[in-house]
C-alpha cells in the first residue's frame, strides 16, 4: 500500500512541483485555502489550519504517513508592512501543524528558507547561529523554533528553490526564460547570491531523509554558490536562448527594497555526508528543468 502524503500550501509553487515528483510513488494530497486547482493523480482538500483543533481534525480524516508543511508567505515586502500576518501564516501555523504531527505521530515536513543571516558570508552551516535583518526572516525563523519545541522528529528544510510556476504564479526561472523567449532584456542582481536547488530534485533528497529517520535541521541546497546573474546566464544557455539580453545590476540600487540579504548560500555538506550522496550540477538540473517542459509538465495544473 502507498504511504500517504499530505502538503499544506497545496496552490504553490514547491507544493505543486512537489506533489507532481512523488505521485508516482505516493497517495498525495494538497491541502488548500483561498485558490482552488485541481492536479491529475493528486487529492485535494480545503483547510485553514488556525487552530491546532483544525489540524487534528485534517490529520485524522486523511491519516497521512507524512506532512510536507510549505505554506508560507514569502513575499518580503508584505511581511514587512504586515508583521501580524506574517507572523500567523510563517510562525503559528507551523506550530499549529507542529502540535498535530507530534499529538498523532506523523512525521513532519517543514520547509523553512536560506533567508535567516545578515548575508556577509557564504556556505553557512546547520550550526551557524540566525541573525535575520527583516520581518520574512524573523518569522521563518519563528516557526522553525515552533516546529522544534513542539515536534521533536521533525525534518526543517532550509532551501532555495526553482521550477516550473502556474499562470497565476511564475516563478524566478519562468520570468527568465518568458523574457528572453519574448526577445526582452532582464536585469538580474550580480551582487545577491544563493545556492538554488530544482523542486524535483528538492523533494527527492528529503524523502531520502525521511527513509533514513532523520529529524532535526537540514540545508537542502544545490553545491554552486551563484549570482542571480550567473543563474540568468546560465539558464539561458541550457535553454539555448540569448544571455547577451541579460544585464547586471545591484541590489543597492533598489533603494525601495526591504532589507535583504545579499549571500544566502548554505553548505549542503551534512546532508551529503548523512545520505553518502553528491547533489546534481546546476547545469543538470537545468537539463532536467528542460525536460519537464518537453514532457508539458507546465500545463498539469488547471485553475478551478
């Protein structure tokens, strides 16, 4: 029998990626809440997840083996002008699924970001102390520390992902390749940095976590440290579309931004050494990003 795998945040991007890399091998199910879709091979079910009751009540009625928890605002600006917003969706939310998952012994999934330093080194470990410079950061981080005291085998899952977007929300990838495919010129930082991961390949590394029972605080990143311009570049490259309407730019000159941090690079190296495993290239991955394409995974999602 298939082990049952329930998403929260089932309308967005790494749910929907998410839920179409595993449905082969699982029974899955996309929690909902304002936006309604529907996803061949996938269940779905509309929750609020305010309470702690709520929660319960979800997880008794589709008795998952697994919570993948991804809801979460990450739009920066808002959770800055909108502190207690953030703070319900990004930090109590997590606490409530947390309480659930540990009341019912369901092994819990939550997704967290490489958005949690000031942004003045590279590669930093589980072990680095979080410094966050704004709201986003201060409420992920917040609900990591929810999931921790209250769910004590939960996986937390630092990450900074990329893949294919719905019509109603595109991805950073999408809007490179939709601009450069449309003979327009993007501007990308080449003064941010990231260490960004395929969704696909994402989820395939943490399900190997969850075989092998582990628990605790995980980056789960790509190896190459990259500016969002090297990733234009070379995304446009494997795309085999024109970098040269790539242009550099820098965030300092955003002066409107909320705060940011300027390197979020994470070491993947505890991961590789727990599952004695090496991550994919930038480059593969954008070969696999193209074959989801080919194989029109761009259009699985259908807006009710």
């Amino acid at each position: 029998m298939q082990k049952k795998v329930l998403i929260t945040g089932g309308s967005g991007l790494l749910a929907i990626n998410w839920a179409l890399s595993i449905r082969d091998k699982y029974e899955v199910t996309l929690l909902l809440h304002h936006r309604k879709i529907s996803l061949q091979g996938v269940n779905t079910d509309i929750a609020l997840l305010n309470s702690v009751d709520e929660c319960l009540y979800i997880l008794k009625k589709h008795q998952p083996n697994i919570v993948i928890h991804t809801a979460a605002l990450t739009n920066v600006e808002k959770c800055e002008s909108d502190l207690a917003l953030a703070h319900e969706i990004n930090a109590d939310l997590a606490g409530n699924i947390a309480i659930a998952c540990d009341r019912q012994k369901i092994k819990l999934v939550h997704i967290s970001t490489d958005h949690l330093f000031s942004g003045e080194q590279e590669f930093l470990s589980e072990r680095t102390s979080p410094t966050p410079i704004n709201n986003y950061a201060k409420t992920k981080l917040e609900g990591e520390r929810q999931v921790r005291k209250n769910c004590n085998k939960a996986l937390v899952i630092r990450t900074n992902f990329f893949g294919w977007g719905v019509g109603y929300r595109k991805s950073f990838s999408d809007f490179i390749v939709d601009k450069l495919r449309n003979n327009e010129t993007v501007n990308l930082f080449s003064d941010v940095f990231f260490t960004p991961i395929l969704a696909e390949e994402l989820s395939k590394k943490v399900h190997k976590l969850i075989d092998n029972n582990c628990n605790g605080i995980y980056s789960v990143v790509g190896s190459e440290r990259l500016s969002k311009y090297e990733f234009g570049i070379k995304l446009a490259n494997c795309f085999e579309l024109n970098p040269s309407l790539i242009n550099k730019s820098s965030i300092n000159d955003k002066i409107n931004l909320v705060n940011r941090p300027k390197d979020m690079s994470l070491s993947n190296k505890k991961i590789c050494k727990v599952l004695e495993c090496e991550f994919p290239t930038i480059d593969e991955q954008f070969q696999v990003l193209k074959q989801q394409e080919n194989n029109n995974m761009t259009n699985k999602v259908i807006e009710l």
